[in-house]
C-alpha cells in the first residue's frame, strides 16, 4: 500500500487558499505517485492555531463549503484532513476520513491538551470514542496529537495507528515524539504540519515508524513536502542533525512566514557590529533573500572604528542594502532640551537606544519594512535592553535563544559559507552606549549567566537548588532578581520565534505586579 503525507505549510484562516493546497496535493498523490491514502495535518483545512477566531460563527461556513470541495474532488484515493467542526454539543477538533467523495467517518480528539503553548480546553470539547478504519485489509486507528500520548484513546485492534499533528519545534522535541510513540508497540504513520505561525514553527519530520521504534520513512525537516513511502518500507538510517542546524532552520522559518504570511515588502535591521544583529542578519537573508533586507548603522561617538568597517563588510559579504544614520546630532539636540546637564547615567544611555530605536520605526513607515529586533533571551531575561530603543520592531529573531547559543548558531552559519566576519564573532560583546564598555561591566560571563537561566527559567528551579549546584550565591540572587523585575519589558517587547520548552509568551506567564521574594 502507498501512503502520501501533505506535509503542507498552511496560513492560519485562509480556509480557501488551504483548501485548494489540499486539493492539489491529494490530486498529485493520486495521478502522479499513485497513493492509496493521503494524510493531511491536525486542523490543516484551518491552519494551527487558530485562538479565538473559533469563536467567529462564520468561519465554520467557510470550513462547511471548503470541506464539500475536499470531498468533491477525492476520488481514487482516501483522504484523511484535520478541521474544527462545529455541533451542537459544542466545537471538536476532529479528523474526517473521506473515502469516493463521502465521509467515511469523523474522529474527535479526545486528550486536550492544556499547558505550555496549548490551550484547547478553552475552544474544544473532548471527543469519547476511538475509531477503526480498514484500508486494503489493514485496520488503522485514528488518534489526533495528543492522543497519541496516552494508552486510552488508542484501539487494540489496529492494525497500524495515524496520528495527525500540529506539534510546534522544540530542541529535543523530534526525539521526545519517537520516545512517546514507541510504547505503543504498533507501527505508526505520524503526520505533522510544518511552518512558522507567529512565535510557533513546526518543523514537519512526519515519518512511519515500525513496531519496534525504528523509523522506516521520514520526510524532510523545515520544509513543505508531498511525502509518498509504502507501507511495507524497512528501517532507514538515522539521519539527525546537529542541534545548531535545526535551530537555524528553525529561525529561518519563522522569519520567513511571519513576514511573508503578512505580507510585509521586507525587513530593516539595526546592525551594530555586534553578533546579535550580525546573526539576525544572516537569518534573514536566508529567509528572504538579500533583495529583501536593509541594514542600518547608526554610529554614535561610543561606536568603535571595527563596528562600522565589520558592519559594512557583513553587508557587503551578504548583498544588502547598506545605510549609515550618524545619531550623534540628534543626540546632542536631545541633550540640549532635556536639560541633561548633570553627571551621565543610563539615562544618557537609553537615549541613544531609543534615538536608534525612533529611526528605525520612521524607516519602516515610509517604506512599510518590518523592522526585526535583535535582542537574544539572555537579555530578555535580566533586561538588559531597552524599552522603546533596542528593543523596537514587530518580530524579534533571538528572542528565545540564549546568548551561548547565539555564538554556536553564528559559527555554524559561518561553516555553510562566509556569512559573519569573524572578528565579530571574537570581539567582547558590548552596548556601545558609554565609553570603554563591555555587557560583563553589568553581568556575569555568559556561560555562568546562560546556565543560571536555564534552571530558573526553563527548568523552573528555585534559588536554594541553583545554589547548590556550584554558583556563587549572591551572583543567583541578583540575576533571578532582574528576571522578575523585568516582567513588564519582556510584555511589551515583540513576539519572536520559539525554540525551547519555556519561550517568553505563551510558555511562561508571570504577574507583573507581584510580592514574590527570592
């Protein structure tokens, strides 16, 4: 038996536009590779996911009229798509089998899933009963997501299970999947969206799985596939990839579908010389192509002669458009009506950040550009950034990936082909807002700083246990300090790709205003 997977990257709410990608995929699969069935994603015919746009009565017209299209065209082939389906015991998310242009049979979900980035508990009601469906002799069990990771909703009489899914990238994500579905001792077709939604990617990697947990067809990661395999295919080899590739394919995903989902002619950037707008330089020029991106130097008298010379190389290495805006007049007249005659602070500081930050902003107005922030999640986490400076722009590339990190992904780029000069990568990080300055004046190295964020933030560890690790106590003390105290930047900075279990955003939700002592 040949199974087809579309393993498609659809917009969220362009039911039509989806609808005729699923028409033409399920055509291919038929005329051309000859499939007995073709799976489509979790919510496919919708996008994933879609909030409260479930609450809009209309929409479940549009799901109505684009399904009997779907249905209309599937002959020759079983057609398994995920959609929201509206009842009158309330709205599931379901899957229907259609087999010679009839429902053959609809699944409900039955496990919603209700934490981290997930909240189907507040849109849908679960489903109750699990399904069989046989197929040329097999008999395959129908599951949904999270279904497959409980033993309930899966039928002992399966032959062979599909789930389909929207399971959003996380690093260790692709192997956490394979874990869950080997204890179900059944060979298992898994179907995944791909595709960036907002601050969520999904990384696609659909693949078949045999009983024993080895995978026996897998199609590609970060990318839209019509992925055809039969049904008896033996084990391949493994075929990982290094952490830093698949985060990198990962950002350049997200980057490219929230600009181009909406519709943005472009993107500007802020290149300081540092490695952190060097990087989201490099991202999004693999994104979108170097047509598509304008760098911007706005040098200020703390701008070093090397962040200039290494931004105008990085430009000119990349192909893109290339300003200089000298901020330093803008700078002085600032001064001048702030009255800032007394000894320089961080106000003076900020200034120049949000100096940056406004030209930035006049930029993308008058060219309709969206400008990328680039601040990473180190400083994020302890604020070190500026409101309405460095930290304007409608999408930010870093903003789930830790300082260290940053480094690995700039030297991996630079493997693929010169992208980053090196001296970027080399020099010390800093701000250049006051004279002779480096971040480590304000914090620890990165390594120590990175590794106490990962148990406060991603690990959710409490200070005594850090501690107890081998960290200085009164270094774990001040940065858990600035993590909590800059809640209300990190609500006001924009959204940006996750890559890890516990983004800012959806992942993690703490009060601004609260009493909580460390």
């Amino acid at each position: 038996m040949r199974i087809a997977i579309g393993q498609l990257n659809f917009k969220v709410g362009a039911i039509a536009a989806n609808a005729e990608k699923i028409i033409h995929a399920l055509q291919l699969a038929r005329d051309q590779h000859h499939a007995d069935l073709i799976i489509f994603p979790e919510l496919a015919l919708t996008g994933y996911p879609l909030e409260d746009l479930l609450h809009r009565s209309y929409l479940f017209k549009v799901i109505d009229s684009a399904l009997s299209k779907i249905k209309s065209a599937a002959t020759g082939i079983d057609v398994i798509v995920g959609f929201p389906e509206k009842t009158t015991a309330g709205i599931f998310n379901s899957a229907v089998w259609i087999r010679e242009q009839k429902e053959l049979i609809t699944y409900h979900k039955q496990k919603l899933p209700n934490y981290s980035v997930f909240d189907e508990l507040r849109y849908f009601k679960p489903g109750s009963k699990s399904i069989v469906i046989e197929l040329h002799g097999v008999k395959f069990g129908l599951l949904i997501c999270e279904d497959a990771w409980y033993d309930d909703p899966v039928s002992h009489s399966a032959d062979m299970l599909i789930t389909i899914n929207a399971s959003p990238y996380s690093i260790h994500k692709f192997e956490q999947r394979r874990a869950v579905l080997q204890k179900h001792h059944k060979p298992i077709i898994y179907a995944n969206l791909v595709g960036g939604q907002d601050e969520l990617v999904f990384d696609g990697r659909s693949f078949m799985m045999d009983k024993s947990g080895q995978v026996c067809a897998q199609a590609h990661a970060f990318a839209e596939e019509l992925f055809v395999f039969e049904l008896d295919s033996a084990p391949i080899p493994e075929n990982d990839m290094p952490i830093s590739a698949h985060i990198y394919q990962a950002l350049r995903l997200g980057v490219k579908d929230y600009v181009t989902k909406n519709n943005f002619p472009g993107v500007l950037i802020g290149l300081s010389g540092g490695i952190d707008s060097a990087l989201t330089l490099s991202i999004a020029v693999d994104a979108l192509g170097a047509d598509n991106v304008t760098a911007v130097f706005m040098p200020s008298q703390y701008s070093a002669d090397i962040s200039e010379k290494d931004s105008r190389q990085q430009a000119d290495m990349l192909g893109v458009e290339y300003q200089v805006i000298p901020i330093d007049d803008m700078f002085q007249e600032a001064l001048k009506t702030l009255a800032f005659n007394t000894k320089p602070t961080v106000a003076e500081e900020n200034l120049q950040a949000r100096i940056r930050g406004m030209i930035l902003m006049a930029l993308s107005n008058k060219t309709g550009r969206l400008v990328l922030s680039t601040g990473n999640k180190s400083e994020m986490a302890v604020g070190y950034s500026t409101l309405y400076g460095d930290m304007v722009g409608g999408f930010c590339v870093l903003k789930d990936v830790f300082k260290t990190m940053v480094y690995q992904l700039a030297n991996y780029r630079n493997q693929l082909s010169p992208a980053i000069p090196q001296r970027v990568i080399d020099r010390p990080p800093s701000a250049e807002l006051a004279p002779n300055q480096i971040d480590q004046d304000t914090l620890p190295p990165y390594d120590i700083l990175d590794a106490i964020l990962n148990l406060f933030i991603e690990k959710d560890l409490d200070v005594d246990t850090i501690i107890a690790q081998g960290f200085d106590e009164k270094i774990v003390r001040k940065i858990i300090k600035m993590v909590l105290k800059n809640e209300y930047k990190r609500r006001q900075a924009p959204p940006g790709v996750r890559i890890s279990e516990k983004a800012f955003g959806r992942d993690r939700r703490y009060p601004i205003t609260s009493g909580y002592l460390v």
